[in-house]
C-alpha cells in the first residue's frame, strides 16, 4: 500500500475535551475523546493556491424576516439566481464600492489645492 493510501487518526485525549471545555465551547462543539480517521484528500490545496472570493463558507446569522422575503420573492422571477446568491452578489456590491469610496478619498484630497497648500506651509516650518 502507498504511503498516500494508509489511513490516518486524529486522536482526542480526555485532557484535549476537558482543555476545549474549559475555554468555553460547549459540549457540541468540542470533539469528544476518542481515535477519528482522517481520509487524506487528493483535492488539499497548498496556501496561497486558493482564491477566497471562489470559497463558499457556511455560517449562521440572523437577519430580518423582511429582507429574507424580499431576496427570496426576487429568486421567484423567471431566471433569477438563487436568493443566497443574490445576498451574497448585494454584499460583494458593498464591499467592492467601500473600497473603490477609499481610493476616491485619497485621490480627492490630492486634487484639493487648499490641502495641499497647508500641507506645504506645515512641512516647510518642520
């Protein structure tokens, strides 16, 4: 058998669980004593290999029941993408106009005459 074949274990001591424990995750989320296999995947990625905005993670949050219905009534429309991407395609909106926002920033306060002026007077008495 190749080396890249044999089976694994991950193994949870009683003193791994009671340490989890003791930092405050809960019974649920803590692995419980025992020996785990571990199936080595083909498909691991080295780090950097990996583009985030390609990576979908799963998490739980609460938002308005008013907002779920409008994005799921918007997914009933012929065509229309699922209502999770359409969350997901809103936020990618805000992220990308706060950064775009930023660079505008800085690029209006090098456009700014009376700025620059005052920056000039105060560097020049330093």
């Amino acid at each position: 058998m190749a080396e890249k074949d044999k089976e694994r274990f991950y193994i949870v001591t009683e003193a791994d669980y009671q340490e989890e424990l003791a930092k405050g995750f809960s019974e649920e989320e803590v692995m419980k004593p025992g020996k785990y296999r571990v199936i080595p995947s083909r498909f691991r990625r080295k780090p950097g290999e990996t583009d985030l905005k390609n990576c979908k993670v799963k998490v739980t949050m609460y938002i308005d029941a008013d907002v779920l219905e409008y994005f799921k009534k918007r997914a009933e429309h012929p065509n229309a993408a699922p209502y999770q991407t359409q969350i997901n395609n809103e936020l990618r909106k805000v992220m990308e106009s706060e950064t775009s926002n930023a660079v505008r920033g800085a690029e209006d306060i090098l456009n700014n005459t009376k700025f620059l002026k005052a920056l000039k007077e105060k560097l020049k008495a330093v």
